[in-house]
C-alpha cells in the first residue's frame, strides 16, 4: 500500500554511509485511494483481473466494459498503472480472466461477450503483455462471467461460462495449446451472473458454484472429467446473487462460499462433502455487485472486499474475518461508485493485498492496503558512515505522522530527528522532506542497537530494532 520510506545514515568517521528504510511490512486491510482515476471514454467498466502481462514482475489489468473495447493496463510497479493502448474486441464485453491458455509461459485472456455480434473470444499473449485474438468464436449465448481450470484432468486450463436465459452455462475444453471446443454440456437455464470453482467435495477436481438472479446459486459437481452434474443445492437468501467466492472461511480445510446478494451478503459453511449450510450471518443491507476474497489484514485468514451499488452513504465495503468465518464490518466505505468488480493483488510490491476496482459509470480506482512498519535493512555487519540525516517520504496522501522517538545505544535521541518525526502536518503524499543531521558523536566500530517508533494518525504504532556491527573502514 502505502510505501513510506525513512533514509537515513549515520554520522560516523569513515567513508560509506549505511541507509536504512523504514517501509511496509504488511497490509492492516485498511485501504487508502491511491488517487489514480482510469478511464478510457465512455467506458463503463465491468469486470476486471490482474495479472503479470508483460513478464516484468508486477501485476497488470484488463478491464472489460459496455461501450468501449477490452483495456489492458500496465504497471510500473509501484501501482501505478498506463494504458497499453489496446483495445480488444468491440463493446459490451462482461467477465475477464486470465491463465496459460497455450502453455507457453505467459498470460492468456479468455473474455466472456454479452451480446452479439460478438462470440466469447480468446486472446494469446507473445509474451510482452501484447494480445492478439485467436480468431476463435465461442458460443452464441449472452455471457455474463467465465472461470478457467482444469476441468478434466488434462492438465490445462478449460473454461466454464455463466450464460442468462435461455441458454444453459457452458464448459470449453481446452486441447492444450489455447483451442476451445464445447463440451456439449448446457448447465441450468436461469440468469447466471458469477461463477468459481474450487475442489468443494474433497475428491480432487474442480467443482463449480454459480450465482444466480431471480433464482437460488447452484452448486454444480464434477466426476473429474469435466461432465458436472447439478447437487441438488440452493444457496442465497435474497435469490439476488451476483458474484461468489471461494475460500476456506472457517479453517477447517474445506472450501466456503462468500455470496454477493442484493442487499444481503451471505456466508456458506461446507461439510467438507461439498454440502453447504447457511452461516446466518447477513452481512450489509445495500445492493452488493461483486465479492473477492483475501489475507486482507494479514492476520492468517480469509477476508472479503465487496464491491455495492452507489448509494448516498455506503458504497464498497471491507469484512474482516474472526478466523472461524465471522465476518465484521471494518466501517470503511470506500470510493463514490459502484463497484461492479474488485480484483485483489499486492500491486505496488509490498507484500499486501491491494484493489482494483472497476466501476460503473465512473473511473477505475486502485486501493492501497495500509501496512506496518519494519526497518531496513536489518541487522547485519557495515561498513562504517559520516552522515546522520532522514528523509521521510508517504506516499499516501491521507497519512500522518504525530509522533516518534529514536533510541541509540540505549540513549534517547534528541533533537532534529524526534522533531522531523513529529512534524506531521508537513509529511503528506507525494512530498519528501529531508531531517536534518542528529547532534552527537560519532559512533565508533563494533555493535550499535538502533530502536525507532512511529505514531501514525489512524493510531497505529510501530517500533522496530536493527542492530549494526559497524567494522571501521573495513568491507564486511
């Protein structure tokens, strides 16, 4: 999320200088706007997925949207995205997602079309975030969402499409070098919006739940070689649904489900057998478009990010898990638009869960997950350093510094870095300030314990220790 960044080196007698960083360690799911707004004309966005699409180690997008093509976004890593400038099919394209389509080693993307002219399409990568289409043309149905794994046991990726009414959900079978033939199978006749897969009976495939409106979800079972047969099952409250995830909610080692119902979230509890029972929990009371799941505050369990329909006060909201699938409300309301989908990703590199979220009728936003803090580099043997000076950056626009204190050889520090840490008001987003050099001596050589705290604003504290051996002019 948020990187702050503290450098500093020490006012020693030697030549070289140590830095030290105070950075993120891991994300607390608290989300801060990273201020960027995407958009591309008129483009009213549906869904979205990150991956790493041009090979260079960071997580891009591709958005679909209603009046304009498919958008890929390239990240520079620091979570700052640029548009690649292509524009993928025509208009009105719904779910989007990614995978090895031709076992070559990159990204693929199947896209899922709503309405013709326009066939479900596949889209090859060379490997430079580059995609081009196959020339493939999938069903004729109006497709909502799309899922890819391995459904038949064949080792690549296939495809299951949640279509409306009247065609039934349809799975692809892949034949491994990015060809998609139809399986043959039309599954239910009903509006389905979202579907996720996951192994919900134990048996060691890929199992299917799809979400549906004006209905209840279903839970489609496989027999391993992609044939899927309807469980009997019907999940949801409302009969409202939109999206679905899957995760292990209550760390019994089975597959849960999280539903995005209008106006009421649900939470399924599996047997373990791929039976699910109804938590009781109803988590909200607004129109809830689209769910994705994730360690979002780092605690070791699975949290949700769902994505509502504008409202005046509520708008897209974080759940925070107990660890047994009690979900709470973290009171954040998050942007001014309704999310139609979020997809999760460590996207500036620092070890948490980020958001992108595409929204209806307004620019894509990316959330930063706020994340404690940690010295850098730790303990370990330098070299010897003249300067003592910090410079403090946040890149977070809303993050304030109130207070802080430095312990060196087990003396307070005095002065100029207490003061620099405790200016606050001056320490906003996008700005550095140099602190200026701590008075003192210099630190002569063998080991020195540096302990540094930080008092954040939203009541979050950190203190970190390193300890330096400090070898005089001597490389260690």
């Amino acid at each position: 999320m948020m990187r702050k960044t503290l450098l500093g080196s020490f006012c020693l007698s030697f030549m070289l200088v140590i830095f030290f960083s105070l950075a993120v360690e891991a994300g607390l799911g608290v989300f801060v706007d990273s201020g960027q707004n995407l958009v591309i004309g008129n483009s009213d966005s549906r869904d979205a997925v990150l991956g790493d699409l041009d090979g260079d180690g960071d997580l891009d997008a591709v958005v679909s949207t209603i009046y304009e093509s498919v958008l890929v976004w390239f990240n520079d890593g620091s979570g700052t995205f640029t548009d690649s400038g292509q524009r993928l099919g025509s208009a009105y394209s719904e779910g989007v997602k990614l995978g090895d389509l031709d076992d070559d080693g990159d990204l693929d993307l199947f896209v899922a079309n709503y309405y013709s002219p326009e066939a479900n399409k596949v889209y090859l990568n060379d490997g430079t975030g580059t995609l081009t289409d196959s020339g493939q043309n999938l069903g004729n149905s109006r497709s909502y969402d799309v899922a890819l794994g391995d459904l038949d046991g064949d080792g690549d990726l296939d495809a299951f499409i949640a279509n409306m009414l009247p065609a039934g959900n349809k799975v692809w079978f892949n034949d491994g070098n990015g060809n998609f033939s139809d399986s043959g199978q039309a599954l239910g006749s009903l509006y389905s919006y979202g579907i996720s897969l996951g192994d919900l009976d134990g048996d060691n495939d890929l199992d299917a739940v799809v979400a549906n409106v004006n209905a209840p979800s279903k839970v489609w079972m496989n027999d391993g070689s992609g044939n899927f047969t309807d469980s009997g099952q019907n999940l949801g409250v409302t009969n409202q649904c939109m999206d679905v995830g899957l995760g292990d909610l209550d760390g019994d080692g089975d597959i849960d489900a999280f539903l995005s119902e209008g106006y009421e979230n649900t939470v399924w509890m599996n047997d373990g057998s791929g039976n699910f029972t109804d938590s009781g929990q109803y988590l909200g009371d607004w129109w809830s478009y689209s769910v994705a799941l994730g360690d979002l505050d780092s605690d070791g369990d699975i949290d949700a990010y769902v994505g509502n329909e504008e409202d005046t006060e509520i708008v897209d909201k974080v759940w925070l898990n107990d660890g047994s699938g009690n979900f709470t409300d973290s009171g954040q309301n998050l942007g001014t638009a309704s999310g139609f989908a979020v997809a999760l990703g460590d996207v500036n590199g620092d070890g948490d869960l980020d958001a992108f979220v595409s929204n209806y009728s307004a620019p894509d936003k990316i959330w930063l997950n706020v994340g404690r803090l940690t010295l850098s580099p730790g303990t370990g043997r330098y070299v010897s350093t003249q300067s003592f000076d910090f410079t403090i950056i946040f890149e977070d626009p809303d993050a304030t510094v109130i207070g802080g204190s430095a312990v060196l050889d087990g003396q307070n520090i005095t002065g100029s870095l207490v003061n620099c840490l405790v200016a606050g008001t001056l320490i906003k987003g996008g700005q550095s300030f140099r602190c200026p050099s701590i008075t003192g001596g210099s630190l002569g050589a063998g080991s020195h314990v540096l302990e540094i705290n930080i008092n954040m604003s939203s009541g979050e504290s950190s203190t970190e220790t390193v300890t330096w051996e400090v070898l005089g002019n001597t490389e260690p």
